[in-house]
C-alpha cells in the first residue's frame, strides 16, 4: 500500500476518533493489497491471512470507514450482492461493465463518456462532482457458445 494512501488512512481515523488495531490495519493492508474487487467474504480472508485474529464484524465496521473517508468505493451488484473496489485511488473516473451471467466485472475509461458526462450535466444547470457509468449485460459468448469462462468459472446456459 502506497504510504500517502495509509496517511489519508491514518488522518480519517484520527478525525473520527478511531484508534489503530493490529485487526484494522490487517484489514486495511488487505484492502488495498489488490487491485480486483472483493466481497466482504473475500476481504476477511485476506485478512486473516495477516492476522488471524481478525472478526467479521471487524471487517464490517472497518469497510465502513474506508467507503466513509472515499478511498474505497461499494458497488452494489444486485440480488443483495455487493463488491469493494480498491481502485478509484489510482483512476477515478473508471467505470463498470458487470457481465450478469458470469458475474465479471471489467473496469474501463473513456475520455468521450467524462467529456459526455460533463456536457450532460452543465446543459441541465449542474457542475458535476462524481461521475460513475454502470453497464450492466449478458456475455456473448455464453449467448452464442452457450459456455462461459470470463468470470473465472463456467457458466452454461439452461436448455
């Protein structure tokens, strides 16, 4: 994790009276240790792979305060399941495409959709302050091979 990163970390906290734990600061480690996104499942084992001795709810509380202070971001993908994604540090303007037969989650940039965006919200009086594109679609190639393996596991579709 880069050091500036772990300072805005450490001021947040500070700011909202939070002390430092050896739990937190594995979660947190965790947290930005990847560059994919995560569910909470996810993070906890990753955390405790640093520490064993970091709870659930821990992970929890701790995912709250990194979304609050705006270094880590929530996605939420429908049917109650959500993902955290690490890297509106390094590229915040990204957007999503989520497959909803494989589950994948490609991450993408395209000046046309800022420039788009920007243009959208000044014609109706606005000044844009957080801009995030979410295309939801079905793979093609599940849809013409009737086999996917994008999301790192097979689908099929039912016939």
């Amino acid at each position: 994790m880069e050091d500036s990163v772990r300072e805005q970390i450490r001021g947040f906290l500070a700011s909202k009276g939070l002390r430092k734990t050896v739990q937190r600061d594995a979660i947190i480690s965790a947290a930005f240790s990847t560059d994919q996104h995560y569910s909470v499942e996810e993070l906890l084992t990753m955390a405790r792979a640093i520490e064993k001795t970091v709870s659930r709810a821990t992970v929890y509380r701790t995912l709250g305060i990194l979304v609050q202070s705006g270094l880590l971001r929530e996605l939420e993908l429908g049917k109650g399941r959500k993902v955290y994604d690490p890297n509106f540090l390094d590229h915040p303007h990204h957007n999503h495409l989520i497959c909803l037969d494989c589950q994948v989650i490609l991450e993408f940039e395209d000046l046309n959709m800022e420039l788009l965006g920007n243009c959208m919200a000044t014609r109706m009086g606005f000044t844009p302050a957080n801009k995030q594109v979410r295309i939801e679609a079905h793979c093609d190639e599940l849809r013409l091979r009737g086999v996917c393996k994008k999301g790192g596991r097979e689908v099929t579709t039912e016939v």
